[in-house]
C-alpha cells in the first residue's frame, strides 16, 4: 500500500481546492505533481502518474492532461497567433478523449461556408448559422488562451484543449469566460453576433494546432450526433492547406488512421533493373574530405513502356502524394524522384504524374 501513500497527499490539496473553488490552486498541484515525477521515456502525463501514484479521481484526470497541454508550447495570453517562431513537421498526430464533442450552437448545425477558397480568398474556417445573441459553447473541455477583439473576427475566444489542438469562436457579441478559466465540454462561453468582417449573424468556428489552421470537417461532423470522426489520426499538410478545398462544397477527407510506407516492388521476371541513381546520404561525411558522403541504390522500374498511358494517372479531388504511393505500392520518396517534384509539392486535379515505372 505504501505505492498509493504519495498520491493521498496530493489528493488532499486537490481536495482542499475543490471545496474553495480554487481552480488555479488545483491547476498549480497539477504542474507541480507532473514536474515531479522522474520519468525515463518522457511521459509525463496522466498514466504515467497513475502508474506511479495509483488511480487518480476522475474530477483530477483531465486537469493534469490538460497541465501538460497547456506547457508544450507558448501560452500567451496578449496575442491571436503567438506561434510564429514555432516550428511543425509533418504529419503530426492528435488524438481525442471522447467519441463525441458538444455542439457550439444549439438545435441544428447548418454550415453556411467551409474551409477553403471563397470568392478569391482563403476562408480558415467554417462558418455556422446562428442568430445574434444565441448561445455558444466550447466544443471541448480546455483553457480559456485568448479573450479579445481581433481584426476581422471581431469579438473573440481562442480555447486550447487537452490534445493541444485549439478552438477560435469569433464574430460574437458577448465574451462570458476571461483569460486562464477552465471550461467544460459544453459550457457557454459567449454570445452569437456580427461583429468584426461579418456578413449576418454567424459563428466562424476555426481548428488550429501550433497557429496552423485544419479543416475542421477532418476531426468532426457538424450533425445532430455531433461525433469525432476518428480517436486518433494523423494530419498531413493537405488537411491544413485552405488552398486544396472550396468552401462551397462538402470536402471529401480521408481520415488517416497510421501511417505506412508500402513495401517495395518484389523484383521477378517482369522488372528490370536500370542505371544506379545517387543518392545524398543524411550521415556525415568523414572529418577534412570536403566532400559529401555518397550511396548508390538500384530504382526498380516496370516493364510498362514509358510512354504508356497505363503509365500515367491523371489526378482527381482529394488525391494527394501519400495516397497515390499507396495506392500504386510505390514509396513517396521514389514516386517524386521519378516525377522530379519535392514531397509538399501540390498536385492539381486534371496533372497527369507517372505512377508506374
């Protein structure tokens, strides 16, 4: 029983915290508690803490998911997009809590315009039909980040949640949280409105990760069961570029559950093997050479004739360099090579790209 002797402590501040409605005194506990846990593979979190300290209350869970969101990155509470020096590769990978997220307006979501091009511009949002002074809830459990009247959104509510991602709700006519309030999943946190660059009544609703705008039709449904499409996926940069939507149509997206890199081209009688191609490695090249370290690899090429068209596929919506790999069982790194493109270079529908080589 000594495992659980530590964590009795710690439940009695947390304890203490909810009687006085000190949220900030539990969120304090919670940093504290997580920096001092000695964890060798990095995982400070909640199961890490479980682990060591035994089952924490329900009600101290998601405070301490939500701690260690709140410190990978910037937490500035003075700017929209404090993001700008941070760097992000992709893909990178959310997962969420629940199966369901709460509704940001009540009755039915009508979706007034998406994530994509309009008019000539790049819409970063969705938009969704309300009437001035209709109530708006977070559509996740998180921290209130940024309060405050910005530009063309108007009055303004930015929420960081649990998994990092981040929720913008602009246009309303009231504020009802301040900056640093804990929210629940559903709470009302303000008001519908026009204010700033809006055209009628309406919530513009934006998903961001690290400053970078997602679809946010990749992660949920705008339906009456309200549903996360998927627990864990990956996001690639196609899901963030506005430039590969319209926001006058519903976006087909393909959730990208794991990533995979299909298996090369087993060689038999109907490949052939052409000339070597050189290849710079990423290892260093010895001390004083003054010269690049240098591997040559075989590319397996098809029997197919270059100029076939069984050779060539023409791209069609919602195509990207990863599912064309997989579909054609080819790797990324060789499907651009043979088509002299870089792997964030955009395909266009109507490009014809080889895929067969």
């Amino acid at each position: 029983m000594r495992l659980f002797e530590p964590w009795s402590n710690k439940a009695s501040l947390f304890l203490i915290g909810i009687f006085f409605s000190n949220f900030s005194m539990i969120a304090q506990e919670a940093d504290h508690l997580v920096a001092s846990i000695e964890d060798p593979g990095g995982l400070s979190d909640q199961h890490t803490i479980a682990a060591l300290y035994g089952p924490l209350p329900h009600w101290a869970d998601s405070i301490v998911a939500m701690t260690t969101a709140w410190s990978f990155s910037p937490w500035n509470t003075k700017l929209f997009d404090p993001y700008k020096d941070e760097s992000l590769e992709y893909p990178f990978h959310i997962s969420f809590a629940d199966e369901k997220y709460a509704a940001p307006v009540a009755g039915k979501m009508v979706v007034t315009s998406r994530y994509g091009w309009r008019n000539g511009m790049l819409h970063r949002g969705i938009d969704i039909d309300l009437e001035s002074g209709d109530e708006v809830r977070s559509m996740l459990a998180g921290k209130v980040r940024y309060v405050k009247s910005h530009a063309g959104h108007g009055k303004t509510i930015v929420i960081r949640h649990q998994n990092g991602l981040e929720t913008i709700y602009a246009h309303l006519s009231r504020q009802l949280v301040k900056e640093n309030d804990i929210v629940e999943k559903g709470q009302i946190i303000g008001k519908g409105g026009t204010t700033g660059n809006a055209r009628g009544s309406h919530l513009h609703l934006e998903v961001r990760y690290l400053g970078r705008t997602i679809n946010p039709e990749y992660f949920f449904e705008f339906d009456e069961a309200a549903s996360v499409r998927a627990q864990s996926l990956w996001v690639t940069h196609e899901k963030c570029d506005p430039r590969e939507y319209s926001s006058f149509r519903k976006p087909q997206l393909e959730i990208i559950h794991r990533l995979e890199y299909p298996e090369e081209k087993p060689q038999d009688e109907t490949l052939t093997v052409e000339a070597p191609v050189v290849e710079i490695t990423d290892e260093a090249p010895a001390v004083g050479s003054g010269e690049k370290n240098e591997v040559t690899r075989p590319i397996v090429r098809s029997s197919v004739p270059g100029d076939s068209e069984e050779a060539f596929y023409t791209i069609q919506y919602g195509d990207t360099i990863y599912s064309l790999a997989r579909k054609y069982k080819v790797k990324i790194e060789e499907l651009c090579q043979v088509n002299g493109i870089a792997d964030s270079f955009k395909i266009k529908v109507g490009q014809k790209i080889r895929v067969i080589f």
